[in-house]
C-alpha cells in the first residue's frame, strides 16, 4: 500500500520517463483496465489547468460517475483518455498499455477499444442508423475497405442484433435525424458497442434528453456494461442520475478530484464540497 | 441613440461620396435623364426587329457558352474539392498547407474572372479554351472557399466522433463528412454553375468565344438586328439556367 502511495505520487510529479514492467504491476493491478495517474492537463490558450493531479483506477464492468460544477474538468478528462485531447503530463494505461506520448498509429488502434458517448450524439444525420452504427467498425477495417465502406458480413447481423436489443430493430434504415433525441443516443451507445470497447466514455449523455429518456438512456448504459463487464466513466451533471446508476463516484472542483469514494457512501457534505455550494442552491433536473 | 447618430453619420458620408465621384466622373444624373430619348430611339429603331441571319452561327456559339460553363464548373468542382480538404484545419492537419490554400484560392477569387479572361486571351489568344480557363481560375477560387467553409462547420462534430473509434482520417471523409456536406456541395456547385452560365456570356466579349464574342462582332459591325438576337438568346440561356439549377435543387436537395 505505502508503496503504491510513493509510486503514484512519483507518477503524479509527471514523470517523462516510462514506467518499468515492475513498477507498472505495483502502480496498476491488472485487473484495473483503466489507470490515470497525476494526469494533468493545461490548455494553451489558459494559464490555469482544466486538469491537474488525477489519480484513479476503473476496474472491469465498474460504473463511474464524474460529477462537479461547469468547468470542474470532467470533459477534459475523459477526452484525454482518448486522446482526443492531448495530457500535458501523467500517464493513462489501457489494459496495462500506455496511451500517453506514443504514436497516432498506436492511439488509433487503442482507441477501438473505448467507446464513446456524446451529449449531441454526434451522428451523421443524413445517413441512416444502420450505416452510422457501422462507423464503429471502421477502427477494425483496412484503410481502402473503410474507405469503400466494406463492412463484413459479420459485422452487420452483430449491428442489427445489438438494435434489435435496444429497441431500434424497427428503425434500421431510418435516417437517423429523423429519430428523437432518446433513439438518436441510443444509437449512439449502439455505435459504440459495435467497437467491443472495454472502456466506455460518456461525456453528459443524458443532458440534452427529458427525465423519461435519460432514464433509459441510463438503463442501457448500466446494462450494457454490467453485461459486457465494460468499465464505464460517465459525466453527469445531475447527482441524481449519479446517485442512481453509478457504484461509485469521482467529484471534480477546479480541475482537482475532491471526492472518489463508493456512490453509496457519498453524503451531502461531499456534494456541497464538490459543488462548492449548499445543496438546495443546486440546479438538480429531477430524473 | 447611438445607432441614430451612427446612421445620419452615415447618410452624411454616402452623400459626400456621391457628390464627389459625380464631379470626378462629370456623370450628370440630370444630362442623362434628357438623353434618354436618343437611347430609346436606338433601341427601338436599330435594335428592333431583330433580325435572324446564320441561325447555324448562333446555334454554336450558345452551345460553346453553354459547354464552356458546364466544363467549367465541373473540373472546377473536382479541383476544389481536393483543395477544400486540404484547406480545412480539422481535416488537414498541416498547417502551412492549409494556410497556402486559403491563400491561394483568395487569390484567385479576388482577381475578377473578366480581368483573367483578358490577361490570357492577351496571352493565348482568342478561343473557348481560354474561356474555360479563365472560368476555372475564377470559379476553383470561389468554390475552394465555400467548401471550405461547409466542412468547417460539419467537420468538428463528425471527425471527432469517429475518430473516438480509431478510425482513420480517409476512412471519416468518405464514410461521414462528404455524406454529410453533400447537399451544400451541390448547392454550391449549382450556384458556380448559373453564375458562370451568366459569366460565360460576357467573357465572349472580351475574345473568349461563345455567344458573346458573336454578339460583340455583330455589334462591332453595326449589325444591330442580329445582335439583338444574340442578346435574346443570352437572355434564354441565363433564364434557362435559372430554371434549371431550381429544379435541381427542388429534386436535389
Ligand atoms: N479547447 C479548450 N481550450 C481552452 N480551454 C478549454 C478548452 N476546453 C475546455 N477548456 C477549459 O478547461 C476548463 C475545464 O473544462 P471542461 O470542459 O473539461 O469542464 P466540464 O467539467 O466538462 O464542464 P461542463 O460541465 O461545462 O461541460 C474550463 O475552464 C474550460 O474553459
Ligand atoms: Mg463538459
């Protein structure tokens, strides 16, 4: 324990250098698909980081809310897990491999193992379900096969089993800016899924979605990742949800992880101290 | 309040302005409101009836105008479109690149497609390959820009997206952002078309082919009446386009 404590916190300081084998196995238990340590991220144009000193790990099929005020940097870090946003300093193992300081070609083939959420559900309007559920096997397809859009055989029946479960087996060839806002996320962790991801990163997913949509929204995330033991990190803006889906919680303040400890054990001190201020002050949508 | 003073300040300037370029032009608005009847009188007296001679001719020359703006926008539209990805920072990551591109397509926009069409006729000649040319500098510039912009505003969202799933940056242009940019590509592409159906008509007139250089011919020798059915048919072809280009993008888009 004492040290996995000196460990981290060497690897808080920003180590440049790669972590041994050895040293890896003490810091990052292999159960733990997901490691962070003293992740810090300071964007260019700011003085201040988004993101400094995080240190966690997810373990398979664990759910994770990250909560804390606008601007905490829960965005942030989850998109410097994928790298969409690139850490200033720390490292981040997926299933034991570093994902910080190497190659594009390398990130690429990390990345179809975390899937994805978004709060805009970021699909492509003008094409249907089917065809933006498929984009999640483009990470697996050589390059001229993605290009010409060949996906397998296999892969589609997988995609319309996976919509059929969630309830879309109806829509398939719908185009998919024709769907409400609950279907168009739903395709969206379908999308996801199609990856096989054994992380799942879903920045607010449930904010643009009224109470009866976000719950089943949420419903199928938990699911899908208890099922798939799909370790899952979700931020969320409403304590509620959090409180109701999540095993446990990361609070975020100025960049900083205030609180990390089991959702059941999250009192309403620690969401006053995540929010910095009293609890009837907050803006909470009911869910 | 602000805004009132804002706009006086304003009518004041424009009016200023007027006076001045009418001194500096000896334009006299009063002088050709006068000369008015002379006008008509050569309008009605020399251009009308028109007069239909060598229907073979003016058959051709439309179709020249017609196919030197077709031709036109056409290669112009592949052309942009390479320079529209490699113009736009979200998808070509090389700054320099895309900052050579926007340059350069600016470059070429900004010189009127009249100015290149007289640059190379002075150059090459007269002749519909330079129409088209000069068409091509003009309309590659015109439309880089407006790609760019559109995959500006689709790229973030869709790249992001799918490049969360380990999708390469080809893969993502075929497979989301030209599906999704489609419609306003062709809307673009239709507008480049009527306007280079309208610019191909003139560009005649400065030697580079087609129905206008007929028409100044014409002019040139006194031939009114068939001049005027030059410019009748201009007329037809730019209404033609119009209603063209509409019906696309009714069934289009
Ligand atoms: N691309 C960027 N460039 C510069 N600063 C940024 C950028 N993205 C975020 N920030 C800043 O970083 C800080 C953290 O932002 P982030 O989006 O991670 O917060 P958040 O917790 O997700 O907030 P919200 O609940 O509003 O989504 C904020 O101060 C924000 O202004
Ligand atoms: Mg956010």
């Amino acid at each position: 324990m004492a040290r996995k404590a000196t460990a981290a916190r060497e690897v808080s300081r920003g180590l440049s250098r790669k972590l041994s084998r050895a040293e890896r196995e003490v810091v990052y238990p292999l159960r733990n698909i997901l490691e962070v340590g003293g992740l810090k991220k300071t964007y260019r144009s700011a003085r201040k980081p988004a993101v400094k000193d995080v240190t966690f790990s997810v373990t398979k099929g664990e759910m994770v809310g990250v909560i804390g005020p606008s601007g905490a940097g829960k965005s942030t870090l989850l998109r410097c897990i994928n790298r969409l946003v690139e850490p200033s300093a720390g490292h981040i193992l997926i299933g034991g491999e570093e994902i910080t300081g190497v190659p594009a070609s390398k990130v690429r083939q990390l990345r179809r193992r975390i899937g994805m959420v978004f709060q805009h559900y970021n699909l492509v309007g003008r094409l249907t379900v089917m065809q933006n559920v498929m984009h999640g096997r483009l990470g697996y397809m050589s390059t001229l096969r993605g290009v010409l859009g060949l996906y397998s055989e296999e892969d589609k029946r997988q995609a319309v089993k996976i919509l059929e479960q969630s309830e879309l087996g109806e829509f398939l060839y719908h185009r998919a800016d024709k769907l409400s806002g609950g279907q168009k996320q739903r395709v969206g962790v379908v999308r996801a899924l199609m990856q096989q991801p054994s992380i799942l990163l879903c920045d607010e997913p449930i904010a643009s979605l009224d109470p009866a949509r976000a719950q089943v929204i949420m419903e199928l995330i938990r699911n899908v990742c208890k099922e798939r033991e799909i370790a899952c990190l979700v931020n969320l803006h409403q304590v509620e949800a959090a409180a109701k889906y999540t095993d446990r919680i990361i609070g975020m303040n100025g960049g900083e992880v205030v609180y990390d400890g089991p959702t059941a054990n999250l009192s309403e001190q620690m969401v006053e101290r995540v929010y910095g201020k009293p609890m009837d002050q907050l803006m909470i949508k009911g869910i | 309040m602000e805004s009132r003073r804002a706009a006086r300040t304003f009518l004041y300037v424009l009016f200023a302005l007027f006076v001045i370029s009418t001194a500096f032009t000896k334009f006299n608005p009063i002088d050709a409101l006068l000369a008015q009847g002379e006008f008509w009188n050569f309008i009605f007296t020399d251009f009308i009836p028109p007069r239909i001679q060598r229907l073979g001719a003016l058959f051709t020359a439309v179709k020249q105008t017609l196919y030197m703006a077709i031709g036109a926008t056409g290669v112009s539209a592949v052309l942009s479109l390479i320079l529209g990805f490699l113009g736009t920072p979200a998808i070509c990551r090389f700054r320099l690149v895309g900052a050579l591109v926007r340059g350069f397509a600016s470059l070429l926009r900004n010189i009127p497609v009249l100015v290149w069409a007289f640059i190379l006729v002075a150059a090459f000649g007269i002749g519909t390959a330079v129409g088209v040319v000069s068409l091509v500098i003009s309309t590659v510039g015109e439309l880089t820009r407006y790609f760019i912009e559109t995959l500006d505003e689709i790229a973030g969202e869709n790249i992001e997206a799918l490049e969360a799933t380990g999708a390469g940056m080809l893969p993502v242009i075929t497979q989301a952002i030209v599906p999704a940019a489609m419609p306003s590509f062709i809307a673009w592409f239709l507008y480049c078309l009527e306007l280079n159906i309208r610019a191909s008509t003139i560009l005649g007139m400065v030697g580079a082919g087609g129905i206008g250089l007929l028409m100044t011919g014409y002019i040139k020798q006194y031939n009114y009446g068939a001049a005027s059915t030059a410019i009748i048919a201009v007329a037809a072809i730019i209404i033609g386009a119009n209603l063209l280009t509409d019906y696309l993008r009714r069934v289009i888009l």
